[in-house]
C-alpha cells in the first residue's frame, strides 16, 4: 500500500515540476505586467497585441524565422528520415546494429556540442552562416528523431511485403509509394511533428549556427530579451498558443492512432 502512495506521489510530482512553470506563464499571460509575478488585473490586452499587429518588428520576424525553419527542418527530416529508416531496416545482421547505433549517438549527445561542432564544420567549409546554416543544422538532428519514429512501424510490416508487391506487377517505386508508404505513413506524420516541436524548441545549435547576420529566432529572441533586464510581456501569450497547439497535435495523433488500433 505505501509502495502504490509512494509511486502515485513521485508521479505527480514529477508531472507538478514539469507543468508548473508553464501554468505559471499561461496564468500570466492574462494580465499586462511587464514583469512576471505581478499581476495587475485580468485583460486579454496582450492576447490581443499578438493578433492585432502589436508586436515589435523583431519578435515577429523571430517567430516567422522560426515556423518557417521548423517547417522547412521538419519537411527534409522526415524525408531524409523515411529513406534512411527503410535503407536501415532491410540491413541485416551486424550492419543493422551499427547503423542504429550510430543514429541513436545524435540522440544522446548534448545540443551544446552538436551546435559546436556544426560551427567548426561550417567555419571549416567556409559557409557563410546564416538560415540555411541553421536549417541544416535542424535538419543533422532532427532526422534521428524522425528514423526512431519509423522504425517501429517497418518492424510491424509483414517480412516479404515489398517482394509481394513486385511479383503482383507493381513497379519498386509503386510498390514503395503504394504499399510501404501508406503502412509506415503514422510514423513519419508522428516523425514531423516531433521535428517540429524539437526545431522551434532548438536554442543551443541555433546559437551557434546562425553566425552574425541579425537572424532570430524564438528561443535566441528570448534569450537576448532575457539579457536586457527583462522579457517582452507578449511572449506570455505567444508560449501559452505554442503549447497548446502542440497539446491539440498530440491529442489529435493519439485519437487516430487508438482508432487505427481498433481497426
């Protein structure tokens, strides 16, 4: 009995510690305080600056940055994902376990270092940084991601389905488009998004990958905010709608995947 109090506790104060911070902001985000902590009254005014053009030039062109490199990111990985993923699973033996290990190596490592050795590589190359530097930065880490999504759904595929396909006449470019790619089409959908959300979450690679052209995004605004003495009362409201599209995202994934389920 105390072992079940216990495990139930260290639950729910894990997930406390976690949501915490973000109910705060959510909370926060209906009033006008510059400062967060002082609450001055309920109003909608800074819901209303963010649809109403009431942001300043740069936190706006911040945010464009970052939908559109979380777009553009999430897009090639989960492309470049799908391929690798398929190349890895019809890999056999020995092959396939480096492989994998060698793709799960990008998942452990510390952003802070992919971000520093990306900038000596770019720096190296002689590329000018800038977005489409941060864009294949995205793209180097976001794609592990993408092939661990995928995989599990190739392992659920029957073992000799593309051969099936080829001995019923199908071409291999119809048999990968209209056999492999319906039954793993849940993985990569799963694969995008969490590209996205890892892309427009991204703080340390984008830091070091951006060079010194003047492109923001989000997470590096708020930083340089945060070192002014403060932060723009605006992003209250802006974090708030980021996460709770990303809430109806996942919420609508998990519907279709217990229907699917049941089907």
């Amino acid at each position: 009995m105390m072992k079940k109090f216990f495990a139930q506790a260290y639950v729910w104060i894990l997930l406390i510690i976690l949501y915490a911070p973000i109910l705060i902001i959510a909370i926060y985000s209906f009033t006008e305080a510059k400062v967060l902590g002082n609450w001055t009254g309920f109003s909608f005014n800074l819901y209303r600056n963010v649809f109403s053009g009431g942001l300043n030039n740069s936190l706006v062109r911040a945010i464009e940055n970052t939908l559109s490199i979380g777009l553009i990111s999430a897009f090639l990985s989960t492309i470049l994902g799908t391929i690798s993923a398929i190349g890895i699973h019809n890999l056999r033996g020995r092959k396939r376990k480096v492989m994998t290990f060698l793709n799960d190596i990008p998942m452990l490592n510390p952003d802070i270092i992919t971000g520093i050795s990306l900038f000596v590589l770019f720096v190296a190359l002689g590329i000018s940084q800038g977005y489409m530097t941060v864009v294949l930065a995205h793209v180097s880490f976001c794609t592990p991601y993408v092939i661990l999504s995928i995989m599990p759904k190739l392992r659920q595929l029957p073992a000799n389905i593309y051969e099936a396909a080829l001995d019923l006449g199908a071409s291999p470019s119809q048999a990968m488009r209209k056999v492999i790619v319906p039954q793993i089409r849940p993985g990569m959908i799963s694969g995008f998004i969490l590209a996205f959300t890892l892309s427009i979450d991204d703080f340390a690679v984008t830091l070091f990958t951006k060079g010194n052209g003047g492109l923001e995004t989000l997470s590096t605004y708020i930083y340089a905010d945060a070192r002014k003495g403060g932060l723009t009362p605006e992003i209250r409201p802006i974090m708030t709608l980021i996460f709770i599209a990303v809430l109806i995202l996942l919420i609508i994934i998990n519907f279709r995947s217990i229907k699917s389920t049941k089907k």
